[in-house]
C-alpha cells in the first residue's frame, strides 16, 4: 500500500458495470500480467451483477497501486453488504426526483 492511495465505490444494482483505472504501466507484477488485475474486477462485476468504479488516485508502484485497489474494493464490498440493524434495504429509490437530480422534499 505504503505511497498508493485507492478509491472504489460499489453499487450492489443487478446493473453489472466495472469501471478500473488503475494507470498501471509495468507488463507483469511478478507472475500476474498487470491486464489481468482490471479483467477481475469486471469479472466481479458481471458474475456478481454489481456495478464496480476502482481508481487509483496516486502511487508510484505498480504492486502498491493494485494492492491499494484490492483494498479499497474490499473495504467498499464490506461497507455495501453490512448489516445495519434495520430490515431496509439502503437505496435512493423514490428520493431523488425530477429532471437534473433535485432532491425530494418530502420524507
């Protein structure tokens, strides 16, 4: 991880989408071509049937930067399918309103 710094937001949606932009720029980290560490993340996300975003913000390193990947998708992976005490389902479905986004001002 040390210098590398991840983002990845996960939408469990039945939308299967993966967008991965890791700016990796070796051929290989040791035995693993560095195109085969995107491929699993949209792997992921169409077996899952979740929409996937994993960007790498800064590093230097190419190992530091898919570890810090793998890392920040399993932190949002975990956050997405928590238990919060509650039956809800967490969504925004029937909150946002309108053409452009507005927020709905009823409860």
């Amino acid at each position: 991880l040390d210098e590398a710094l991840s983002r990845a937001v996960v939408d469990i949606s039945s939308r299967p989408h993966a967008v991965v932009e890791l700016g990796l720029k070796r051929e290989a980290l040791g035995t693993l071509a560095c195109e085969m560490v995107p491929h699993v993340f949209e792997s992921f996300a169409q077996t899952a049937r979740m929409t996937i975003h994993v960007d790498c913000l800064r590093g230097f390193n190419d190992h530091h930067r898919a570890e810090s990947a793998f890392k920040a998708f399993a932190l949002a992976l975990r956050q997405a399918v928590q238990r919060d005490g509650s039956d809800a389902v967490p969504s925004t479905k029937g909150v946002l309103e309108g053409a452009g986004g507005e927020a709905s001002s009823t409860p």
